[in-house]
C-alpha cells in the first residue's frame, strides 16, 4: 500500500469512495477501442479500473513520485504509458494515433481547472469527449445559462465548443483529504457542428472576455473598442444590457459584427 501523502501545491484530493468511482466509469463507459488521455491518475484508483478495458491509456501526472509508482506497477506496463508531465502544457493532440481521438477523463486539481479546461478547448479537434471531476461550483458555471450568477466567459466559451452534462454531485468524504467544497462529475462532448456560426474565434474569444472582466459594465462600456452603441443596436440588442444576459447567439452576433467592421 502506497505512503506517498497529498500534495498541496498540486491541489491533491484522491478519491477513494468505490461508489463514486463505479459511477464514473459507469457514465464514461469505457470501450475496448479507446484510446483514452487521464489527468491526474494520483494513486491509480480510476487507472487500475480503466487499463484492462481500453486499447491505450496515457496517465498524465505532474507529481513525479507518483508517476514512478505507477510506471512502476506491472499491472499497468501492458498498455498504460505513464508521463511525468504539466497537464497545463501537455500537447495532446500529439497522442493521436491514426485519427483516433482521444477521450479524456479525470479528477483534475481545483486550483488550476479553469486553465485547463482552456488548455483543452485549444485543441478540442482531436478529442472525441471528456469526464473530468471538478469543484461544484465550477461545473455548475460550464452549465450556466444567460440571467444567472453563475454565467461567465468559461461557460460560453465551453457551451460554444462542447455539449455540457452534469452526471452526479460528490461529497467532500469521497477524497482523503477531503476538499472543502462539494464537487461533481460533468461530461464534455465535442459538438460536431458548433451551434451558432463564429467567423474567426479570436474575435469571438475577445469579445466574450471584454463582456464579463468587470460583470456589472453596460455593452456599452465593456464593448467600446469593438463596437458603438449603433452598430449593438443594429444587431437588435440594447447597448444598455449587460455581458451575462447576452446568448451565444447574440455573442456570436457581435463577434461577426466586428468583422464586417
């Protein structure tokens, strides 16, 4: 039995409640297909289950005494590769295999899940979907909708490029140690087709920031450098309104406006 203890710089919360952990594999429903990306493998909980029924598993852990735990289980050496690595700058796309894509799964640390989530809409092209565990709060802003406290830019950005399901909520005594707050499992599907058409994603990324760094500034103000009160208004969209009302539609409205400029 392993004694290597949680770190807090790393954010570490290792789940060991078996019941949280067959639902998550019920709901990611490993196939024997799968070429499939963890993050944060920690001691191997969720590893150990998923190895024997996918094709490829890649661990991802920056904590390089755990990562030489694991690489050094022979239970694992048959198809799990096991990199001491920063998820925040992992190249994921690069674990592509024959146009296989990849599927991803894990219980990432709180302190750095927004980042990364980022990190992994940058090259969303190459995964076929993801099941991450995260702090509630956070699934429940990647859920939010338009007139809610928690809407934000991580929620439209997501919603833009994934399909976004909450699947279950997780006590804090699932985890040793356990966090201070609840947290819960989301799945994160790819659209095939984006739901509303954006020419150019840097635009659209630029004005999604501007509209929520400070939550409480009128489109007006927020959106100055972008666009004047006449060219929102002819977008049919009062100027006068704040970013957290606004749809992905109407961000995308403005993005393209932009352009046309």
């Amino acid at each position: 039995m392993t004694t290597t203890p949680a770190r807090k710089r790393f954010g570490q919360h290792f789940l060991h409640d078996t019941g949280v952990l067959d639902r998550i594999v019920q709901a990611f429903a490993p196939q024997p297909s799968d070429h499939v990306v963890e993050i944060g493998p920690g001691h191997g909980v969720l590893t150990r289950v998923l190895a024997p029924q996918v094709t490829r598993l890649h661990a991802l852990e920056i904590d390089r005494d755990l990562a030489a735990e694991l690489d050094a289980d022979p239970l694992l050496a048959k198809n799990v590769t096991v990199y001491n690595a920063d998820a925040l700058s992992f190249d994921y796309c690069a674990l592509v295999d024959r146009d296989r894509k990849l599927r991803v799964i894990g219980n990432l640390p709180y302190n750095i899940s927004t980042p990364l989530l980022f990190r992994l809409l940058d090259q969303v092209n190459c995964l076929e979907d993801m099941c991450f565990m995260l702090q509630n709060e956070v699934v429940d802003r990647l859920c939010a909708q338009p007139n809610s406290k928690a809407y934000g830019r991580l929620g439209v950005m997501v919603q833009w490029r994934c399909g976004v399901e909450k699947l279950l909520s997780v006590k804090p005594a699932a985890f040793r140690p356990p966090p201070k707050v609840d947290s819960a499992v989301v799945h994160l599907r790819p659209h095939a087709k984006p739901p509303v058409t954006v020419n150019t994603e840097t635009v659209f990324a630029g004005i999604v920031q501007a509209a929520f760094v400070q939550r409480r500034k009128i489109l007006r103000n927020a959106l100055k450098d972008f666009l004047n009160d006449q060219q929102i208004r002819a977008l049919d969209i009062d100027p006068m309104r704040r970013g957290e009302t606004l749809t992905l539609e109407e961000f995308a409205a403005l993005s393209n406006a932009v352009e046309r400029q």
